[in-house]
C-alpha cells in the first residue's frame, strides 16, 4: 500500500501538472476556467496557480475586462521558465553528425544547429551537453536520439560503434542531475510524425528506413504509443528472416532488384504484423520512384484491403526532432499518460 502521505503528495503533482497542461493548451486562462478544463475545484486551482505564480512558472495577465463585477485575474504559462536540450547523433554516409536544439516548455525551439564531428563518442555528447548548460542555466532536461537499441539504459547494437555498451543515461544523469531520456532514432521519428498528424483517434503507423549504409530499421506507434518490445528491440527489422546476413542487406542497397525484394519483404511483414493505417518510408537508399512498384508488390501479397497509405519522406529531421521535444517535455511531467486522459 503507498502510505498516505506519498499519495497525497502524487495526487497534488497530478494536479499541478493538469493545471500546467491547461494553461499551456489555453494560453490565457482564470481559476475558473482552468477549474473548467481540469475538472478540479477553484480553490484547488487558485492554490496551485499561486504557488506557480510564487517561483515564476506562471505570470499574471492583465486583469479580464468586466461589465460591472469584480475584474478576474487571469494567468499564462510562463514557456521560458526553463528549457529542455534535445540532441541527436548520426552517421550516415560517413559523416559523424551532431544535431541539437535548445527549446522552452511549450516547444518553441529558442536555438538549433546541426555540425559535423570528427568522432561521436560519450565525450562528444558530454561536452556538448556542457557548453549548452554553460549558456543556458535553466536547463532542466536533455533528451538524445541515437541509432541503436536501448536496453537497460545502455546503448547495444547500433550504428556508431564509439557508444555501444555505454549506459548514456546514467553517466549524464550522475554529472549533470538532469531529467536524461535516451531513445531510439526511429521511435523518435515516428512519434514525431504522429504527432503533426492530429488524428481525431488514436491509429497505428510505422516509418521504415533504409539507409544508404547501415541496415534497416523502423519505429512503430500503435494506438497512439510507441511500441518498443520488450527488451527495446521492437522495430529491428534488419533482423527478420530474410534469408541474408545483415551485411548482405547492406550490400543489396546497390543492386535495384534485390534491394526491391528487401523493401516489399520488410514493408510486407510489418502490414501482417501490426495492421498500420499508414508506412513512411524514408532513408538515403529510397527513391519516389521505387514506391508504385513497391505497392503493387505488396498487393500481390496482402490483401489490398488491409494495405495502408504508403508515404514516402526523403527528409524527416524535423519529425525526429520534433519527436524528441515531445518525448522530452513528456519527461518532466509526472503521470503524463493519467493527466492526458484526465484531460
């Protein structure tokens, strides 16, 4: 049983955090109309937004203009009372990449720039992460994208050698005491997209990629939350049955015919697997005008009924960065999966 008081304290974080929640989605609000959206009680409402108001996290508006009573105060969320990091790191076609951005608590991005490294390793990162809290002292957590599994809190297979068996998190999280979140690339670049797409009700995508030198991989949402399996492996497409090595699936992005097979075996076991409503296939190897062939494919082996809308994006930085604000920001607020319903 969760004693009393810890529970009490939960209860009131939850509610701190609705009250955050609708402030944010309302720009401008009163007691009363927080009370509304958050379905807690005035009072309730008016303590916590004191207490906001107390540490800075949310400012007072002018006052809202009466017919005769007494004038509402009315509070905004303050966005800049601290900031989040989200960093990711890529390799692809040999050129060791550092992309960062700086943002506020509603996801406006305050700084961003991408920069080619001559090695991507834990010093990298961490040095980075430093020099960013070094100019931005509110900096209340950091979010990294990486190409790899997460397992556990230490990075396994993945692209850039230099940070497999590292426990990321961990390291950063002693140095720094930070909020740290360490995700999957591909995780990151579809809940990214899901995100921009405001589906009225929740639905099931996949983004695949296929990039021009390293193996396949993808990142799923199902019902609206990512799917990453069990020991983080979900998505690791390189690894089903497709007869060849994963060094050979490499080495196939370089003959047309069989990296086509590659592409409608990969896409064609994910419809059977998880039903998606839609595919976005991305990466360095992909061409638009693989796809029709790539669709009829498939049609010849799942019922067209069941084939999802097939997309193709040559570029989605900024779905993965946008995944990872999300991911990040959803890092600081307790119980998010309960205030989202709530709400």
């Amino acid at each position: 049983m969760i004693p009393i008081v810890n529970n009490t304290m939960r209860v009131k974080q939850v509610n701190v955090e609705l009250v955050k929640a609708a402030l944010k989605a309302s720009n401008v609000g009163t007691k009363s109309t927080i009370a509304n959206a958050t379905g807690l009680s005035v009072a309730t409402c008016g303590n916590i937004l004191n207490d906001l108001l107390e540490r800075g996290e949310v400012l007072e508006a002018d006052l809202e203009q009466s017919s005769g009573g007494r004038p509402a105060r009315r509070f905004m969320y303050n966005a800049n009372y601290s900031y989040i990091v989200c960093i990711y790191v890529s390799n692809e076609g040999g050129i060791n990449r550092t992309v960062y951005a700086v943002v506020n608590l509603t996801g406006e991005i305050i700084e961003e720039k991408s920069s080619t490294v001559e090695r991507i390793n834990y010093e990298a990162i961490d040095n980075l992460i430093e020099n960013l809290i070094g100019r931005y002292e509110n900096i209340k957590a950091v979010g990294i994208g990486i190409p790899g599994i997460i397992h556990k809190g230490v990075i396994g297979a993945g692209d850039i050698e230099e940070l497999i068996n590292i426990p990321l998190a961990a390291w950063l999280k002693d140095k720094y005491n930070l909020q740290i979140t360490v995700e999957n690339d591909m995780n990151l670049t579809a809940y990214g997209f899901y995100q921009k797409q405001y589906y009225e009700e929740d639905k099931t995508v996949a983004v695949v990629i296929f990039p021009q030198d390293n193996c396949s991989g993808a990142g799923i949402i199902v019902n609206g939350r990512i799917i990453r399996g069990n020991t983080n492996f979900a998505g690791e497409v390189s690894y089903l049955p497709l007869d060849y090595s994963r060094e050979e699936q490499i080495r196939r992005t370089q003959n047309p015919e069989a990296f086509f097979r590659l592409i409608v075996k990969t896409i064609a076991s994910i419809i059977a697997v998880i039903n998606p409503a839609t595919i976005v296939v991305t990466g360095g190897a992909i061409r638009s005008a693989m796809m029709e062939g790539v669709l009829n494919a498939c049609e010849a082996i799942i019922p067209k009924e069941h084939m999802p809308q097939l997309i193709v994006e040559e570029n989605m930085q900024a779905d993965y960065i946008n995944g990872l604000i999300a991911i990040t920001l959803e890092s600081l607020a307790c119980d998010i999966q309960l205030i989202e319903k709530k709400l």
